[in-house]
C-alpha cells in the first residue's frame, strides 16, 4: 500500500510539473521547466484513427501499425514492392513565435530517393533534413532547429520517395520551442555543384541549390540564376566554373561543368577495341537529320553533329591508350 501511495505522489508531481511548463509557455513567458512542451498532436501514433496526421500517399505505402516501433505500440512504417513517394505531415496551430526544434526517431532498409523530415508554412523558406536509414532497429533522429515560427503556425512532417521495395519507419515526433527568434544570420553552407555535360551540349545547372546549417545539418533549398554562358566554353573538353545568385545570400555561389566528349565503348563491352571502331567506321559520314541519325549518334565522339575521321580518330586514341 505504501508503495502505491509514493508511486502516486510521484505522478502527481511530474503532472503538476508539465501543466507549470505548459501555463508559462501558454502564457507567452516562454520558459519551460524540466519538460519541454511537445506541439505535436499523436506524436507516437499510438492512436491509428487519429486524424492529426494528413496522408498524401496515393500508392498507400504508408500506415500506422504495430510494426518496428520505437516506443509504444505503434509507428509509422511503410513499405511497396514497386516505386512509391508520399507526405505525411500535421500542421500546428497557436504557437507563441519563437526558434523551434523538430525531430523523429526513423528507420529502415534505405535506398529511398529522399527520405525527408521537413517544416514548412512558419513564416521562413522550407526545412529539411534529409536522412538515410541504415538497418532494422537501427534508430537515428533527424533534427531541424532553425524552425524560426512567425505566423504562429508550423507543418512538419515526413517526405519520402521510395524505389521498389524500400521500406522504413518513424516514431515519437517532437516539436518543442527552445528559445527566442534567431536574430543573428546563421552561416549556411552551400555543398559544392559539380556539373557534366558533353562537348557543344549546354551544360544543365541546377535551377535551385540546397545550403545546410553546419550544427544540425539541416538545409533549405532556394532558386538560383546563373550568368550566361558563353557556348566557346563547352565547345572542348575541359572544366570550367559558372557563377550564379541565389535568393537569400550575399555571396555568389559556383557551379564547376566537367565537359569531356562521349564514351567511346559504343558497344558497352566495357573494352574500347576494334569492334566499336568497326560501330564507328559503320556510321561514318551520316549526319544530323540523317533518317539513321537516332541509331548512329552515339558514334559522334565529339558531338558536333557529323560522324567522321575526328570521331575515329578520338576512338582510336582511346584503344591504344587502353591497358
Ligand atoms: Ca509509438
Ligand atoms: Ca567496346
Ligand atoms: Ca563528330
């Protein structure tokens, strides 16, 4: 009996200790006591009817179960045996402007295309912090926590673009304010753009760039213009480098384009021998607009449109250059 008498105490006083948390914060003081409050409603999908959570999953990969939990008895799990992607996101309302911090247990098989956690709509450009899952049961947490809330709303959530057979899960989500409005620029860093592109082919920039904070790792993604390129600087192999301007940084960013000509292993052997010489010299003299030109193309080594001695003569360079 004494026993379940301190046990009760004890609850009370954790209780008595959340709702003090809850009464500051709700009262715009913006401290919290030993526990933080957490914004996120179903934030363990405990509750499999709960509609806090919106699905946009059309091939109905995803689904609250019992499956690889993280804590309690049910998680967020998906799984398809053919490509997939969906968003699983809840939107919060009425909270007190501040610097905010999500985060989420998750696991998986990896391979995904993206595997996102992301907040969004607080007054500030997108989020994310792009994760990979490395095995069963083996649970890493993705943190956001430059989550700037202005407009008194946030949504958080989880994106993933699954291939075939991709399967992973997520548990015990957490948004929780952790101090006042960032005032001071935080350094990003913008991971360097390495473009390839054949000689004469207009190199293929990316339109937006993604920049990550160093301490959480966490990135946004912002459009990008690029200065005009000069088409004499992708007219031979070589490297060169682009600048361009992207919305919210003071300085430029660079792109760096790799130009080299086209694989000259026509047959895709593997072997640069006689036998794609022999492809070559089949082709030899057809031409852009040729009715044959689709099939033959590959053969023009240097792109310029015309299959000829030059295209030859660069697979030749690469058979005697061959171990
Ligand atoms: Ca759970
Ligand atoms: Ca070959
Ligand atoms: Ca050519």
């Amino acid at each position: 009996m004494r026993s379940v008498r301190v046990k009760m105490k004890r609850k009370s006083g954790i209780l008595a200790v959340s709702l003090l948390a809850f009464s500051l914060v709700a009262g715009g003081v913006g401290v919290s006591a030993n526990e933080p409050v957490n914004y996120v409603q179903n934030p363990g999908f405990e509750d499999s009817n709960s509609n806090a959570w919106v699905f946009q999953d059309i091939s109905g990969a995803a689904t609250i179960n019992g499956n690889n939990t993280h804590a309690g008895s049910k998680a967020l799990n998906y799984w398809l045996g053919s490509p997939f992607e969906f968003t699983v996101s809840q939107t919060i309302t009425g909270l007190p402007d501040g610097r905010y911090s999500v985060s989420a247990s998750v696991e998986g098989g990896g391979g995904e295309s993206e595997a996102q956690l992301f907040a969004k709509d607080f007054g500030g450009a997108e989020l994310t912090s792009d994760y990979t899952n490395t095995g069963w049961a083996v649970w890493s947490q993705p943190q956001i926590t430059h989550i700037n809330v202005v407009n008194g709303q946030c949504t958080i959530g989880f994106h993933i673009k699954g291939n075939s057979g991709n399967w992973g899960s997520m548990d015990d989500v957490v948004l929780t304010r952790i101090g006042e409005l960032e005032t001071d620029a935080v350094p990003l860093t913008i991971n360097p753009i390495e473009v390839d592109a054949f000689v004469h082919d207009v190199p293929s920039l990316p339109s937006v760039i993604k920049a990550v904070y160093a301490d959480d790792q966490s990135a946004i993604r912002t459009p990008v213009q690029w200065e005009a390129m000069d088409s004499s600087t992708f007219a031979s192999p070589g490297t060169f480098t682009v600048q361009g301007s992207a919305e919210g940084f003071g300085q430029p960013v660079t792109a760096t384009v790799h130009v080299t000509y086209k694989p000259i292993d026509l047959n895709g052997d593997s072997v640069v021998n006689a036998l794609d010489l022999a492809w070559a010299t089949y082709a030899l003299h057809a031409h852009i607009g040729d009715a044959k030109w689709d099939e033959v193309k590959a053969a023009d080594i240097n792109n310029d449109g015309v299959i000829d001695q030059a295209d030859l003569g660069l697979i030749v360079a690469g058979m005697v250059s061959a171990p």
